[in-house]
C-alpha cells in the first residue's frame, strides 16, 4: 500500500522530495499531472498529531514548487498501477482543477466577536426572582434580543465576507450569527498578492473594533478542491 | 495600529486538522488510518473522520 498526498502539474518521472522522517516522496507521472506518493512505515497513518504535521509539512513542502490538489489524510493505494489509474478515471477534473488553481493560494480568515463576560449579551434571568407573566415575558424578551445579537452579527459576517470576496478571487465561508465565530473564511487570492490581501484584512479591522480578527496562511488551496471520485 | 487582528505565525493543529480531515480531494474506497495501533480499513466510505459538530451541521447521520 502507498500513501498519497497530492496530485501536482507535474509529469517528469520519478522526482523524489526529501523531508526527514518520511519515507521517499515520489511523484507517479500521468500526461500533464502526476500523484504524489510515498510508501507506508508501521503507524504513518495513525491519528497522531505528529503524523498531521508531518502530512502538512509534505502538503507545504509541494506547494512550493506545484500547484497542489490536496488528498484528504490517509488516503491510500494498492500500488503504482492504482494511482495510474485514479490519474487516467479522473484525468480532465484534475487537469482542470490544477489550471483554475495555477498560482493561487488559500488564506483563511476567521472574525470572532468578544463575549462579554458582564453577560451583556445573554444573561440569564434567575427563575426564583420572577413568577408567572413576568418571567415568560422577561424570557421572551431575552430571546429576541439574543435572536437580534445573532442577527446582527450574522449581517456583519456576512458583510465582512463580501468585502474579503471582492479582493480574493473565491471564497469559501462559513457566516454563524449564532456563533462566538462568526466568520471562517477561506479566500483563494494570488500567491503574489498575499501581502495586500492581509493588509486589506488589517484595514477592515479598523472599521470593527469589537470584533478579533485571526489571519492564517497562505495554504495550499484545500477549501477550494473538492473531487471526489473512486 | 492594528490590535484587533493576529496574524498566525504558527498555524494551530485546529487548523490544519480542519483541512487535511475535511477538505482536499476525496478517493472513495481507499481511506486507511489506524487508532492505538490498530490499522482500520475503511470501504466504500467518503466521511470516516470529522468534528462530531460539523457532522450534524450537514445534516448527515451519525454511523
């Protein structure tokens, strides 16, 4: 059985990516694209942190030099014939996942909003202070402005994301009003636009102070591949 | 100037379990990761491993 990583632009035989305590990264060539593959020692698949870093570092390692289509972790196959045919059945979705990809990378964006401790923002009333009307109104009164909170930070997610979409060429974000995150994004931007792209998050930061925001990345484009096939 | 914003300059494990977990190309039928050293092998699966809340969040039952 072999492990794969990634499929790559890349068609040249045999090219080995050394990385210390890995066994030898090979690229199994198909046309224009080629698989990445490593052979598998005893526990290279368990679910070790070490084991995610180490597939993470491979996935780096690659982007530096191809454009990646990442293989979700621990995929594996029976040989080199195997991959051959995975490249063949799935050829034109890889080629053209890789051109769509050429030269971009992912950057993830997430934009939390501070909980007040003082519980400002949701405060439970004591059932033992109220009775009768008064508690189910106080209650009902609690609720909508939790529902208004989750409604407004829902629009400022979302508000925040067009922003970041307009500067990015995709994205992939998650908006949760409800949520302490109420935005995680992912925006694919040029590999050489990088430093503007974060530099447009740090100046939409100013414009919302209450709200923290966490800037990840580059990545290769994980959010912005989604193939399946058998 | 901006003290609202970080900048990872360590990505966390969240992270990257995040991506190489859930995102990336899929390969049916071929998914083998192994638990306390006991190698499972999983066929004709596509989800084997993700948060427990982003499972309910699709909607798809639990196995």
């Amino acid at each position: 059985m072999i492990c794969v990583y990634g499929i790559v632009n890349n068609n040249r035989n045999c090219e080995f990516i050394e990385l210390p305590g890995r066994n030898a990264i090979r690229i199994v060539p198909r046309g224009e694209i080629g698989g990445v593959v490593s052979e598998i020692s005893p526990g290279d698949l368990e679910m070790r942190e070490n084991n995610f870093w180490k597939y993470h570092e491979v996935l780096l390692k690659l982007s530096e030099y191809y454009t990646v289509l990442p293989v979700r972790f621990g995929t594996t196959l029976r040989d080199t014939e195997a991959v051959r045919e995975l490249l063949s059945c799935n050829y034109e979705r890889f080629v053209t996942a890789i051109n769509n990809l050429k030269g971009k990378v992912e950057i993830g964006v997430k934009v939390m909003r501070y909980i007040k401790e003082s519980g400002e923002e949701y405060c439970p009333v004591q059932k033992s202070e109220l009775t009768g009307k008064a508690y189910i109104m106080s209650r009902l009164q609690q609720k909508r402005k939790k529902s208004i909170q989750q409604n407004d930070a829902g629009n400022l997610g979302a508000e925040i994301n067009s922003i970041l979409n307009r500067e990015s060429e995709r994205s992939n974000p998650v908006i949760r009003g409800d949520k302490k995150i109420i935005l995680n994004g992912a925006y694919l931007v040029n590999a050489g636009h990088v430093d503007y792209f974060k530099k447009c998050v740090k100046e939409i930061a100013l414009r919302y102070p209450d709200l923290k925001f966490l800037i990840s990345g580059p990545w290769p484009p994980y959010n912005f591949v989604s193939i399946k096939c058998s | 100037m901006y003290e609202n914003v970080s900048e990872l300059k360590r990505v966390t494990l969240a992270e990257v379990l995040d991506r190489i977990l859930d995102k990336g190309v899929v390969v049916k039928g071929d998914l083998v990761i192994s638990v306390a050293d006991v190698d499972l092998i999983y066929i004709g699966l596509q989800l084997v491993i993700c948060a427990a809340d982003k499972l309910y969040e699709s909607g798809e039952d639990l196995v």
